[in-house]
C-alpha cells in the first residue's frame, strides 16, 4: 500500500493521481505496473486504488513527479457499487 499525508486527501478523492510529495510511506515491496491501495496517514482508510508507476525500492530517490495513476477513487460510480 502508499499511505499520503492529509494535505493530499482532497486531490486524491477528486479522482488525481498519486505525486510523490504527499506520500509517507510507499511499500518497499511493490512493482512497477501492481495494482495497490492508496490510504490516508491519520485514519488508514482506502482512498483509492492504483497502478504503481515505480518500483517501491525506487521510491525514496523520487522526490517529485506522479508515482500512482489513479484507477478508481472514493465517491467515484465504481467505488459506491452495493455489493
């Protein structure tokens, strides 16, 4: 999973991708190409679910640029399906 901080949260449920300034903390174990939950740092609750744009070990060398293309978001039509 990538958790980001709470100034992104707004950015995130309106559906934008994942930059690398408002993440905390980026699995070191993900790959490139993985689908993976995006969760908020205070509360741990999924946001969104993405396409990892790099590999986790590669994280802490990215300092800016988008790292997580947004799938699907909290809110959007998939998201409030009724099982």
């Amino acid at each position: 999973k990538v958790v980001i901080d709470m100034d992104a949260v707004p950015h995130i449920a309106d559906g934008a991708d994942v930059m690398a300034p408002g993440v905390t903390a980026f699995d070191e174990r993900i790959e490139r190409g993985e689908v993976i939950v995006v969760t908020d740092e205070t509360h741990g609750k999924p946001l969104a679910i993405g396409e990892a744009l790099i590999d986790g070990f590669g994280f802490h060398q990215t300092e800016k640029g988008k790292i997580v293309k947004t799938i699907h978001y909290v809110g959007d039509t998939v998201w409030n399906l009724d099982g």
